[in-house]
C-alpha cells in the first residue's frame, strides 16, 4: 500500500552500518544487487525492518558494506520497482509495503513472452485439440455477418443461445435475453462493478481471491471486507457474518475450483449464501470460470448446482469465461443476470468497446457443440499434469503442504517458512516464473503460499520442479545459480 507520506513523517532511520548488520549479505553473492534487494525485502516481509522507516544514503550504505555505491543505487532501484522503497526528491527513501498484486512491474502478470522463463505464474491452458476446427467453422459463417452492421452489444444470439442453454443443463434454467457476452471475464467483472459499487461501498471478497478482482475494487474506492478460506473451504457462518456486520452491496465469490485454492463449494453452503445475500440485500457475484474443470470423473462433487440455482430473486450474478476450458487467448466470456440487468450492462460496455469481436464468437458457438468432448480432454490432460507435479513436489520438497483439488488448474501450497517472495526471485534466476501467495492476498499477506499451476505439459511441470528444488538450496546457502540453470525455454 502506498504510504503518501508527507516531509517531516518519517521520524525513525536506519544508519548504513546498522543496515548492513541487518542485511548481512554474502559477499560473494551474485549479482549482489539483487541479493541485497532480496534480503531488504525479506527484512520488511516478516517485520523485522518495519515500514516507514528512513534507509541510508546509497553512498553511506555503500561504505558500510565495502560495495560501490553504484551496487546499492541499483539495489534501491529494484526495491523501488517492487514497492518495498518509496522516495522523494531531498526527502531521502523509506521502507514500504507493496500493493497486493505487484511484483516488480505494474501488473504482475504481464511477462515478456521470450523473456525464457518456465510460466508458472499465470495458470492460462493452451489451446484444446478442436480449436482449428472451430476457427474454420468461424472463417465459413463469418461472411454472412456481413450484411449487418457487424457487432451485437449483447452478444450475437447463436452464442447466447449455446450459453443459456449449457447454464439450463447444469440445472439453471436460462433465456438467452439473460446473457450477456463480454470480452472475457475480467471485463464482464469490470462492468458489474462499475454498475454496482460506488466509492466506499463495502464489498465482500474472498481472501485468498482472483488479484484482478481487488484491483477492480480499489479501482472503484470501495471499501474491501476480506473473509478468510480455512484450508478445509468456506465456513459458512464467517461469510455469514461477514455481509451482516459490514452491510456489503456487493459479494465476489468463486465457488467452483476457486482461484487459487482449488476448492468446491458444496450446495449447503451455496443455498446458505445465497440466502445470507437475500436477507440482507446483498448481491453475489459467482465468478464460474473455472466450473467446468472437473478432473476426477462423475462422482457427485462435479455436479454441484451453480450458486445461482439457489437464487429466488435475482441477486446473483454469475460470470463465465470461454479461456479455462478451451485456450486461455480465447478472449470471450459471459454475465448471466436478469434480462433487465443485462440491457443496463450493455449501455454501460458501450463506453468501453460496443461489443466483443465477432469473429471469437463465432468460434465459442463452435466449440460449445463439443463441450463434453472438451472437458474430457482437459480432464484427462490436466489430470495427468496435477499427478506429475504432486509427484514431483512430494519428492523434491516432501515439506510443502497441499490439498489435492478435484478440479481447476492450480495447487495452493503451503510452504514451510514465510518465504514466497524470496523464492520467486530465487526461482527466476532459475528460469522460473512463480505466483507469490501475496499476489492472492487483499492486504499483502500470505507469504507462506505459491499458488502452483497444473495447466502446464508434465515435462514443463517436472524441469520447473526441479529448478525450484535448487533455486531453493541456492536462497538457503546464499551460493550463486549454476550455469547449467540459466533459462533455456
């Protein structure tokens, strides 16, 4: 969070020496700079070094550590670039903690696609096998759209069609007219917070949660209740209590495999919700992205109800996405409300882009036909993968706590020191791209926790275990990486 200090708040400082006896970086340790970052970081991370408070001159630090003062300015850059340095013009540099979602970049996600890292940051799926076929099936029908005006701002009707129709096979009767197609589904939680939230409004999110969800919220000042998820799932009477005592207008909640946690909401606690919501005028927003991933066959915890079947007045809200299932480029998801709710999001996306691109819908129609096929793929693909990296991580790190979810894309680990974000910039020079629990967390908690995605091949999985494996030996003796481990893909 950034502290917008003023001149004259920063009372407490650190001199270099008492820095340096803090750091204590290994000399040998390269490159130095980030090593000291690192150890700056960690210093803040388990409050040993809190925040608001005055580091060194670059120079002074310098002196204490026998470095060139070009090693520290380099290091108080990186810090800067992390959020764990704030700095102003003859004021000096103070410790400070990070937004949630940052990592050295604006947005924590976006990496350079040749920048040669393992991606296991991101839990994006390629592309399933009837892809080509529905991209050819678009390429045919695409033409005949031609006499139109060429856009929908609700969606064009075969795909909403598909959508209702696959929502009223789940067990939630569904009217096209209650469907609106977005542009994925970080626009389609975009528009309904833009429509619901006003600034300071409360609103209810899960903790861990999807990280663009609290930066939609932050985006619209409003006010964050977190609710905390036991390693066993929700508690229902948490959440319960939660909506009651902070009056939230607005609930965001994943039920089915949630991010990152993998877990299922099972129909008590969804018929629970739903009913806390009503009572005491909250609306639900279910974000579904991941509801089709089931991994572990037919076996009853793959046919809960979505949370909108318990709805009896309109108050849930449930958001789909077409880039879980069938390839993470695929750009296409969906808002399913009450018709009347759907024409006001549709005034209000036109103020962002009228309406998704044409053809990507065309290709969604196509690939809704063969959903069953689709999800026994993934089944089969991802389930392979999750086998291989439990496997590999019980072998290389038999410290690291998991459950085992019956479906989604990702493990949420628990590791056995509050070490996460040291061990992402280990596993970079390693040649791996890891997601930090804090990513996940609404007050940049959560440092015991990786979020470990299964969406990759199981060779992928297995070098990147590995990797890990000895970027974590190379954080604990502070040695520098072999040469054998610079990134090769």
């Amino acid at each position: 969070m950034k502290s917008g200090l003023m001149l004259g708040e920063v009372d407490r400082y650190l001199s270099g020496p008492q820095l340096a006896r803090l750091t204590a970086v290994d000399p040998g340790a390269r490159p130095y700079y980030r090593a000291l970052a690192r150890s700056v970081r960690s210093l803040i991370l388990d409050g040993r070094l809190p925040v608001r408070v005055r580091v060194p001159a670059e120079r002074h630090l310098a002196d204490a550590l026998g470095v060139s003062r070009t090693t520290v300015t380099a290091a108080y850059d990186r810090l800067r670039e992390q959020g764990y340095l704030e700095s102003r013009q003859g004021a000096g540099s103070w410790t400070a903690l990070p937004d949630a979602g940052s990592l050295g970049t604006a947005n924590p996600w976006i990496a350079a696609a040749d920048d040669g890292l393992l991606p296991l940051h991101t839990a994006a799926p390629s592309a399933i096998s009837t892809l080509p076929a529905a991209i050819a099936f678009a390429g045919e029908h695409y033409p005949r759209y031609a006499l139109g005006m060429g856009y929908d701002p609700v969606g064009i009707a075969p795909l909403r069609e598909a959508i209702a129709a696959r929502y009223t096979e789940r067990g939630l009767a569904t009217r096209p007219e209650q469907i609106l197609v977005t542009t994925g589904a970080q626009q389609a939680i975009h528009l309904v917070t833009t429509l619901l939230l006003s600034r300071g409004d409360p609103v209810l999110l899960e903790s861990p949660t999807y990280p663009h969800a609290i930066d939609l919220a932050r985006m619209r000042g409003a006010r964050i209740v977190p609710v905390g998820i036991p390693d066993g799932g929700w508690h229902l009477d948490l959440l319960t209590c939660a909506i009651r005592q902070s009056a939230a207008r607005l609930a965001y909640v994943i039920p089915d495999f949630h991010n990152p946690t993998g877990h299922l909401m099972d129909e008590a606690t969804r018929a629970g919700l739903t009913e806390a919501a009503r009572r005491y005028g909250t609306t639900l927003v279910a974000d579904e992205s991941w509801a089709e991933l089931a991994l572990d066959g037919d076996d009853g915890r793959s046919r809960v109800a979505p949370l909108a079947a318990f709805d009896t007045d309109g108050r849930v809200i449930t958001i789909g996405s077409a880039s879980k299932l069938w390839w993470g480029g695929l750009r296409i998801g969906w808002i399913r409300t009450t018709a009347a709710t759907v024409r006001r999001l549709a005034v209000l996306r036109a103020a962002v882009d009228i309406a998704s691109p044409l053809f990507e819908q065309l290709v969604t129609v196509r690939l809704f036909e063969d959903i069953e096929e689709s999800r026994a793929e993934r089944a089969r693909t991802l389930g392979a993968s999750r086998e291989v990296l439990t496997t590999a991580l019980a072998g290389h790190m038999p410290d690291w706590d998991f459950t085992v979810p019956s479906g989604g894309g990702s493990l949420w680990v628990r590791l056995s020191s509050p070490e996460a974000t040291a061990l992402v910039d280990a596993a970079a020079c390693h040649g791996v791209r890891l997601a930090p629990g804090r990513w996940f967390g609404v007050d940049g908690t959560l440092e015991s926790r990786l979020r470990l995605p299964f969406t990759q091949p199981p060779q992928v999985l297995t070098e990147a275990v590995r990797r890990i494996a000895e970027a974590r030996v190379e954080g604990a003796s502070g040695n520098r990486p072999p040469e054998s481990l610079t990134p090769t893909l």
